[in-house]
C-alpha cells in the first residue's frame, strides 16, 4: 500500500542535500548540514496560549539544510520541496514578510527576530533546505524551518543562545513576522527534543521534564488528512481570542491569570461569569485538557497506558465537541480508529482544521489500522489518507 511510509531516519540526507545545493548554488564548498525534526503532540491541545500544559515529543523526521555564509548581504533560498519555485531572493536590509516570499517568511522572520534581539547577522546566506515532513500536516514543519534557522545562525556568528531561546526567538518571528499568533509548544518541541522522551511542558512558566515514551509491543501512528491548512487562513487566532475574551469575563470572580490556572471545580464553579455559551464551551476546554493532560503523564508514569489512551480520546472529543477544531476529515479518521481493536488511543493532534491525527497503536494491529482506517476514509472523504509509523527523535543539530 503506497500511502504506508515507515519513516527512516534520513539517512543518506546530507549527500542529497550538499549535491543539490551545488547544482542549484553552483558549488557546496564551505557548506554545513544542519536538522531540525518536526513534533507531534501526544496530548495538551490548545493549552499552550492559555498558561497550560503540553506533551509533545519530537520526531525523527524533520527538515535537513544545507548552508553558506556569503560575503554580501543577500540571502538566497531554495527549497527542495518547493522546486518549482526556484531560487528566492531576498537581501538581510529587506527583511519584511511578503506574499512573493511564500515559505522564505519563516527563515527570513527568524532572521529579522535575531536583529530585533540585538544579534543582526553581519552577512547573508545561501539555505538549500529538504524536508520529509508533509507540508501543512500540522507537524510543525513552519517550526522546524524556524528552530532550524535560528540553529544556523548560532552556529555561524557564535550569538549567545540556548535551544530553549532559539524556541522563543522563532516563536517570537512567527506571531510578529507571520502574524500567526501561536503559542510556544511546537518551537519548544523542537529545539529541546529528546530521543525516546516526551515534554511534559508548563507554559506558564516554562518548566519542563521529560517523560521516557516506551510503548512496549505499541507505536505511534500518524494518519495525514491530507486537508491543507495553514494557521493563517484557519481559525486559530480566533480561538485564541475567544480564550482571551472567556479569561476577562472569568477575572471579574477569580483572581486568575490565566486559564491554567483553575482545575475542573473552580471553573465550573466561576464559569457563570462568562456570558457567551460558546465561549464557555472554548474555556471549558482549554481548562479540562490541561488537566486532563497533566492526568496522562501521570498515568504514563504510573505505566498506566490504557488510561493514558483512554484521556487521548477525551481530548479528542473535547477537541471535536467543545473547542470545535476537528472537522469531518479528523473526526473520520479518529472515529475509524476507534473502532480497532488494539488502539489504546486516537485523537488529532496540532492547531486542527485538516492536519493529522495521532494514534498509539499495538504492534499487531497496525496493519489492520492502516487497512481499515485508509478505506473508510477514502470511501468517506474521496481522497486518500497518508499513514506515518513514526519514531521519537531528539533537537537540532549540526550533522558532520
Ligand atoms: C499550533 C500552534 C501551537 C498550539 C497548537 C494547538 O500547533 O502552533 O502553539 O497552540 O496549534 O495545541
């Protein structure tokens, strides 16, 4: 079945990437490989912006780059997945988003936040850039070119950053160069990834541990919808507002500073203040998925995974029901799931609206997961689904 792709570990990547930077650039002289993975969240689903918890873990695919310094100051970009496109041109004195720029807006964005932070590149560069994460599937692939960017600066003008600023500096360009308002998980999964190791991360404050994923007998599924999104045309920043909105109403009976902050009683027991049921609905969830998601990691290290699938589910339906992200293409995907025996648990995973779906799947029953869900999707959707049996990979770095 063509739509299964085990994924490797890019192996091979480097030579693919240094010779198509010389056919494009002329020559690969000078030049370095870099990876930045991309991230899957097991569960915390639009907690991040509302001062709650995540766990996201990242992947072992990802982007690869190859880069150059260059004695001018122009940057000259190319992305493999984008070849149609060419070569894009930019120079470091026109850092401004635009439309022409497509996907350079995020590289570009990153390099702008450096400047704004005090750390202007003293030249420009040539980033040939690959990735073998399906564009658009809510894998952070924006994230990973962004974390990726921020790590090839660091290591070619010696700026004073750790990984975790790195996550914030492309979480920073994202929401003032992109104008997608995101939280800090997918940047922060990235740039702090740690093989065979979930983050357990508080957004309110940033403390983090990292919880060993080891599924015995079990693997974590990702089904593609294959429904492009991107966060800008969808209705995240919405959401986010309307959380925003909710917090206000909320403050005026409990002296919160954010919606993290209130376990199931407290909300319920405050929620009277918010005067619009969708609202309610938006704040019910972020409040219960933080909890439920500090329940998981719980039940993860207590080597409860049943129950830990179990919370994945209500999640997802939380997700489907009360926050409203999900969409027929998810929910089809999720509920297909479901029914198979041998799934400790489905939800989707990342900002919704089209995307992905994760699922924690038994060894044996993978198979029949692929088989059963790709039919009824494609009989439902009329287009195909991608599967993805994915593995846990660790942060950036510089391959040599
Ligand atoms: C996107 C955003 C994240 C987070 C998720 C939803 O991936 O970039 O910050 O809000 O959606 O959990």
């Amino acid at each position: 079945m063509d739509s299964i792709r085990r994924c490797g570990n890019g192996e091979g990547m480097k030579d693919i990437v240094l010779r198509k930077f010389a056919e494009v650039f002329g020559d690969a002289g000078g030049t370095e490989v870099y990876f930045a993975p991309g991230r899957v969240n097991l569960i915390g689903e639009h907690t991040d912006y509302n001062g709650g918890h995540v766990f996201p873990c990242a992947l072992t695919i990802g982007t690869y780059g190859a880069a150059r310094k260059r004695t001018d100051d122009k940057l000259r970009f190319y992305s493999m997945n984008f070849d149609h496109l060419g070569i894009i041109e930019s120079s470091l004195d026109d850092l401004t988003a635009s439309q022409e720029a497509g996907w350079t807006n995020y590289p570009k964005g990153v390099i702008w936040a450096f400047g704004e932070k005090g750390m202007k590149a003293p030249c420009g560069m040539d980033l040939l850039l690959s990735g073998n994460i399906p564009n658009g599937s809510g894998l952070s692939s924006s994230a990973s070119v962004e974390v990726l960017t921020g790590f090839i600066l660091r290591d070619f003008f010696g700026f004073d950053v750790t990984n975790q600023d790195l996550a914030l500096i492309g979480q920073y360009a994202e929401n003032n160069f992109n104008k997608v308002n995101c939280g800090i998980m997918d940047q922060f999964a990235i740039a702090m990834g740690k093989e065979n190791h979930a983050i357990f991360l508080d957004t309110a404050d940033l403390s983090y541990e990292y919880a060993p994923i080891a599924l015995k007998g079990a693997k974590i599924v990702i089904a593609c919808s294959n429904k492009k999104r991107g966060l800008g045309d969808s209705k995240y920043n919405e959401r986010r507002s309307e959380c925003e909105t909710a917090l206000q109403e909320l403050r005026q009976a409990a002296d919160i500073r954010s919606l993290g902050e209130l376990d199931e009683e407290t909300f319920e027991k405050y929620k009277g203040s918010i005067s619009d049921e969708v609202r309610k609905r938006r704040a019910k969830h972020a409040v219960y998925e933080n909890q439920r998601t500090i329940r998981a990691v719980a039940a993860l290290k207590a080597n409860d995974i049943r129950r830990f699938g179990e919370l994945m589910n209500e999640s997802h339906i939380s997700l489907r029901d009360d926050y409203e992200v999900t969409g027929i293409e998810l929910d089809t995907l999720v509920e297909e799931a479901w029914k198979i025996d041998g799934v400790i648990g489905s939800r989707m995973t990342g900002a919704g609206f089209g995307g992905c779906t994760v699922s924690i799947v038994k060894d044996e029953a993978i198979d029949t997961f692929i088989a059963q869900v790709g039919k009824a999707y494609q009989d439902k959707i009329g287009y195909a689904a991608d599967f993805y049996v994915v593995e846990i990979g660790g942060g950036p770095k510089k391959i040599s």
